[in-house]
C-alpha cells in the first residue's frame, strides 16, 4: 500500500537519491507535487530532495504487485530476495510464497 493514500499501488517507483526499497505511488506523487503551487521535489518516504529526472519506475515491484491478487494487501520482502503476499495485516495471513 501506498503510505500516504492506504492504497494499492497502482505504479511503483522511488528515486535513485534514495536509500529505501520502501516505493510510493508515482501517479499519485506526481498529482500531489503538481497541485502545489511551488512544486516540492522530495521523496514521500524519507524526505530525501529529488531531482525530477531522478524518479525512476521500479519494475521488480511492478511485476511482484502484477503477480499477487487484488485482494492482497501487502507484499513482505525478506533479505534472501523472497516474498509473500499478505491478504490481511491483523491476521498476517500469507496467501503466496515467492522466490524459494
């Protein structure tokens, strides 16, 4: 989920200046900064400045959030590069498994 919507990402990204895997909804980014009457160019995660020609699709969520159901609220990455679709965060409840 996007952390400032609560919604499904529709279309991941991140900027290279940043140093999470943590990605934000770029439609929705995009939207919000060119609202503002002075445009602020930074990550909506850490806060890090961003250069517009910085934004970058991340292509490896895309296809993780392509492959889970529209039902799965979460996707948790774990260190070894394998991850779980997660349908509900109260009962953590793993619907797929991913990369073993």
């Amino acid at each position: 989920k996007d952390s400032n919507t609560g919604r499904r990402i529709g279309r991941p990204a991140t900027s290279v200046d940043c140093h999470h895997v943590q990605c934000f909804d770029l439609e929705h980014f995009l939207r919000g900064s060119l609202a503002e009457r002075k445009p602020t160019w930074r990550c909506p995660l850490c806060r890090v400045p961003m250069r517009p020609g910085a934004v970058r699709l991340d292509h490896l969520w895309e296809a993780m959030l392509d492959s889970v159901g529209p039902e799965d609220e979460f996707v948790e990455v774990h260190h070894d590069g394998s991850w779980v679709a997660i349908r509900s965060v109260d009962r953590m409840e793993v619907i797929k498994h991913y990369g073993e």
